[in-house]
C-alpha cells in the first residue's frame, strides 16, 4: 500500500500579495453610479493598476494610482447609462461586473486579482 498525495503540488511564493479588497457601491435615485475600490497590500510601495470591467470582459474604465504604506482607493463613476441595471430573475437581465487589480512593488512582478460583484446596490 503507497501512500502520499495523489493529486499534484504546488508550492506558491510571493514578495507582495494583496492582503484585503473592499468594493463598494452607491446608486442614486437618478441611477448615477458610484463604485469606490479599497485595496490594502503586503507591499509598502509599489503600483495598482484598477480596472472596471463590464460583463463581456471589457474594460469600462481604469485608474492607476500608487500604493502609500500598502493602501490605496480608486473611485469609478457612472451616468445613467453607463451601466446595465441588475434586475430581479424574471424582470430582466442579472449583469455582472468585475474589479480587476494588479499591484506590483518594487522587487516583484504584477499580482492580480479579480473579483466580481453579482449586483450593483
């Protein structure tokens, strides 16, 4: 009888990594959008690259910004029509958009990650 892992290892590494990402939403009653984007990182210092994609996989809009003692916001807003609206099931469509970040410190190479909110209130 063997025994030992049976399916394959990996051993991940990593200089910087994005430790916490808060997305938030705000929408009007005129239906003008605000997303605000908080990311804090392992990283002191470096760049973030923040995208907001549409549900096709689209960039809808970015923000660069620089990472001070790890954090940094970015801020996405919208008209009316900018975005799709979420609708219950039955009522409409259900389009889900997503925040992509890449940070990079000053040692390391890019790290992303992706999250995507399933609705807009």
């Amino acid at each position: 009888m063997t025994m030992g892992p049976w399916k394959p290892v990996s051993l991940q590494t990593y200089t910087a990594r994005i430790t916490d990402l808060r997305i938030s939403t705000d929408v009007s009653e005129a239906f003008d959008v605000k997303i605000k984007v908080s990311v804090q990182s392992s990283a002191a210092s470096g760049k973030a690259e923040i995208l907001l994609k549409d549900p096709k996989g689209n960039v809808v809009q970015k923000v660069d910004s620089t990472l001070t003692a790890g954090k940094t916001t970015a801020e996405f807003k919208g008209a009316k029509d900018d975005f799709e609206l979420w609708y219950p099931v039955g009522y409409g469509k259900q389009p889900i958009y997503s925040v992509e970040v890449h940070i990079s410190d000053d040692v390391s190479t890019d790290i992303c990650q992706t999250y995507s909110r399933t609705r807009t209130t």
